[in-house]
C-alpha cells in the first residue's frame, strides 16, 4: 500500500523560533506510526503543521495525494484527518453524547447513531455517562472521549498527541491497547506522538525520533526498540546514563 | 397598586436592556469580541422597520421579519468586512473599531433618515390591557410577549439544534471544534447574523414607546451594564441582569430624588461589582492559557 501522508521538508514557525527544521516524513496506509522525542523537540508542532492549525513556511504536506499544507483545520478534518490535540480537549460544557455527536458534525449520513454505539463499545464506560457534562469526566475518561469523538469523524488518519499524558499505567495500556484495535478493525492510519517510548514502540509499527525540530532516527519500531540510543535515553535501561547523572548534579545544587 | 404598575413598566424596559445584553453576550462567547456597537445596530434595525413601514407602507407582520432578515445580513456583512480581518489583533484594537462603528452608524443614520425622532407605525399602539388598577400599554406588552417568545427561540436552537450545539461547542473549545471540522469562522458570521437580528426585535419593540432616533443606540451603556450585572457570557444572565435595572431604574425614578433613574443602572453595576464580581450567572470557568 502508497504512503496515506507525506511530509516533505517541513519548517514551521512560532513567530521567529523556528520549531521545525526540514522534516520529512512518510505515513503508509494502514500502519500505526510513532513519533518519538523530548519536551520542545517539535512533536506537537508537526501534528498542527498536518492538521492546519499552523502553516509551514516550507514543504509540504501530501494527504492521499492531495497539497493540504495552509488549509483550516476544519476543512483538513472535514476530508478525514481526525487530530486528537494534547490535553483532552472536549467541549466541557456540553454532554458526553453531545461531544460525540459534534464529531460527527461535518457528516450527513444516517449512521450517526450506530457510530455513537460503536464508541461505546470501544469505551464502555462512557456509555454510563452520556448524560453528565464533560467537565465532569476524570481525565482518563476525558482522553477516552476525546478519542471517541474523533472516530465519529470517521477518519482515515488519525493523528493522536499524548494519548497517555497523566493517565495511570493501567490506563495507559488499555488506550494502547484500543489504539491497536482502531487500527486492525476500523483500518485508521495512525500517527502516535508520544513521550512515553515504552507505549509507543510496543504500539507502532514505525518509529521517527525527533530532537530540536529534526528527525534523527528512523526504523521499524521492533529494531528501535533494540537500538542502544533509544533504550539509554527513552527508555531509561542504562544505569545511571550521562544524562542522568548530569540532571542529579543540577538538582543537587538547587538546594 | 402603584409598584405593581412600576414593576411591570420596568419589566418591559428591562426586556429591551436585555435583549441588547443577549447580543453582547452571544458575540462575547462566541468570538471574545465586545461589541460596542451593539445598541447602535438597535438603533439601525429601528430605521429599516421604519423605512419599512412608515414609508414603504408595508404591513407590519411583513416589515417585522423583512426588518430581522435585513439586519442579520447586515451582521454577516459587518463581520465578513470588519471583524473577520481583526481576527488574532489586540482586544483594545477590536473594542475601538466597535466603538468607531458605533460613530459611523449613528451620522449615517442622521445622514439618511434626518435627526428629528420619528414614531414607529404599529397597529397596536395607543391600546391599553387592564389588570386590576394596573394598565399595561400593549406596546409594552409587546416588548414584554416578543422577549419571552424570542427567549424561548434561543433556547430551543442552542440547546436542540445541530447547528446551535456546534456553535456552543465553538465557544467553549475553539481549537476543539476546528479539529472535529465545524466551520468555526462561518459559525461567527452566524453569531454575528443572530446578534443583529436580535437587536433589530429590540429595536421594533422599543421604536413605539420611545421615539427613534440616531442617538437611541446609547441604551446600549445601560445594556452593557446589565451584561456585566448577569455575569458576562451567561445568556440568561443578560436578560436577568437586564430586566433587574428596567425594574430599579423605575423604582429610584419614582422614590429618588429627579436623576437617580438615569444614574442607578450604573450604582447597580457598582454595586455588584463589589459584592459579586463575577456577576449573578457566573458560567465562565476560567480561562486556559
């Protein structure tokens, strides 16, 4: 199967720090892929970049065979790119039921229903809460509807940023475990940011690893996983590593 | 039986306040603008009715929605030209274009239909509903039936409607929506359209009590007052908060020394502000930054 999404040579700016420096990258259809990196490395940059919430100066962005860099975000979900944003953003204010049924907003078929359904069959427990406002929901539950909402735009990409930010490692497991079945029952191509390395590799199928606006490192998420870098600083097996030892100096001083 | 017949004057000078509130409130939550040119819309809705009626000799259960359809283009146009381009500027940028708006609507108002007042053609003006000792003018009943009618629109559409859903959905999580694929910026345009035609029924409903003329839009201080009152960005709040200064405002006219009236809109607005800052319906949580 053809790459779903192309990147070529992407550089997106916030103001004058530029926070992406030329990254290409390919999304076959049908895969999950991981994008690997530590806080600022421009991970979150390159989801707004491929959804339109930001404009890249250079490249582009290829989806199904179609420019979309420069587009609004809403026409680039309108044409099946669901972007699950960091920090469970629902519309607090409004219902579980509600939420879901505002991401199914830009269709017109009468399946609307059956997808709210399906969701939860996904997620189980929101199906108890259908009622109760969004705000109100723990912030697993919040993640999990954030996800469910963007499955009800029926999407061919989904692109998922931090799915397990501040959830439980019980949690983190089944939203790995639902981001695996997404994608061999409903076929959603997935682009997986994350910082936890562990849930990622176990997840993907491919890995990118960013550091400061580049990609640096680019494998099948089995052979990263093997890659004596990626355990040292990602995945912490190296006793006592460089970093390590220089950020416990660095907090010794502070007090 | 004389407070009965206050109450209920101030209740429906209150509805106005309100109404001119809910177009506030409605463009505050949807796009974080403050409109300040919200009375003097009120003021323009008043001239197409009576551009309508008193001169084209329209049938007034014509000209009234033809009056509401012309204003919300006229909002659609306003935020397309105006609005739209200001997008990502300074808050204070936006509050001077509407204030300077306000200004220009007001002299083209003069300009077009003269600035002498002018009465409104109803055909139910000058007819008197009694209650008890109470009279009630049916022009105010008017104001007072039109509100609640129109209250009971809003609700309806933003609480079951698949487009005033999404549009609460863009007010509460604008990020959020764009990304499920609403339309945010036609959602504003809708905003501004709804805002408008709300302030053209005020316009049509004030017009018989209160001769128009360019200046009537400065109402929209004392609606301004009653927004922040009912808490800035609660829907209900705005017609609350509205209806309570139409009510004082005719009780300190009565019992105050002459100029309290025009003075306790704003000695409420104080006054709340030093006991319940976030006003009577506080529904904004706050901010994310």
């Amino acid at each position: 199967m053809g790459n779903l999404l192309e990147l070529r040579n992407i550089e997106t700016y916030y103001g004058p720090v530029m926070a992406i420096r030329g990254v290409s990258m390919d999304i076959p259809e049908g895969k999950i892929v991981s994008l690997l990196g530590a806080n600022g490395a421009g991970k979150t940059t390159v989801l707004k970049t491929i959804s339109g919430a930001m404009e890249p100066q250079k490249g582009s962005v290829t989806y199904a065979g179609q420019p979309i860099q420069g587009k609004d975000p809403d026409w680039v979900a309108r044409r099946g790119v669901a972007h699950v944003p960091e920090g469970r953003e629902v519309f607090p204010f409004l219902s579980v039921d509600e939420n879901l049924q505002m991401g199914a907003f830009s269709r017109s078929d009468n399946k609307i229903r059956q997808d709210i359904d399906m969701v939860y069959s996904y997620f189980p427990i929101l199906k108890d809460l259908t009622k109760s406002q969004a705000v109100n929901l723990s912030g697993g539950q919040q993640q999990m509807l954030a996800i469910g909402r963007a499955l009800m735009l029926r999407p061919k990409l989904m692109l998922l940023d931090e799915p397990s930010l501040g959830l439980s490692p019980r949690l983190v497991q089944e939203i790995s475990k639902i981001i695996q079945r997404l994608n061999s029952e409903q076929g959603v191509t997935i682009l997986l940011v994350e910082q936890n390395a562990k849930m990622a590799l176990n997840v993907g199928h491919y890995g990118y690893v960013m550091e400061v606006g580049r990609i640096v490192m680019e494998d099948s998420c089995a052979r990263l996983q093997q890659a004596t870098d990626i355990q040292e600083f990602y995945l912490g097996m190296k006793e006592q590593g460089v970093r390590g030892r220089r950020r416990w100096k660095q907090r010794k001083t502070w007090r | 039986m004389e407070v009965l017949q206050l109450f209920i004057s101030g209740i429906s000078q209150g509805c106005v306040y309100g109404l001119i509130a809910l177009g506030f409130v409605l463009i505050y939550k949807a796009t974080e603008m403050v409109n300040f040119a919200q009375g003097d819309i009120m003021m323009l809705g008043a001239y197409v009715a009576i551009t309508f009626i008193n001169i084209w000799d329209w049938p007034f259960y014509w000209a009234f929605p033809a009056t509401v359809l012309v204003m919300a283009a006229v909002g659609v146009v306003l935020e397309r030209v105006l609005l739209r381009p200001m997008i990502g500027e300074p808050h204070f940028a936006v509050l001077m274009l509407t204030i300077g708006l306000g200004f220009v609507l007001r002299a083209a108002a003069g300009a077009i239909w003269g600035n002498e007042p002018r009465a409104l053609q109803t055909p139910y003006v000058g007819e008197v509903l009694r209650l008890g000792e109470a009279v009630i003018g049916y022009e105010n009943l008017a104001i007072i039936i039109g509100t609640t009618v129109l209250c009971f629109l809003m609700w309806v559409f933003f609480r079951f409607t698949r487009v005033g859903i999404a549009m609460q959905a863009a007010s509460q999580n604008q990020l959020a929506a764009f990304y499920v694929g609403i339309p945010v910026k036609r959602m504003y345009s809708l905003v501004w359209a709804l805002s408008a035609a709300i302030a053209a029924v005020a316009g049509i409903l004030t017009a018989p009590v209160s001769l128009v003329d360019p200046l009537i839009g400065f109402v929209g201080i004392k609606a301004f007052a009653a927004a922040i009152v009912g808490g800035f960005g609660s829907m209900p709040g705005a017609i609350i908060g509205g209806l309570l200064i139409g009510v004082v405002e005719q009780f300190a006219g009565l019992y105050l020394p002459p100029g309290f009236a025009d003075m306790s809109a704003y000695v409420l607005l104080l006054v709340m502000l030093v006991i319940r800052p976030q006003g009577l319906f506080a529904t904004m949580q706050k901010k994310k930054v």
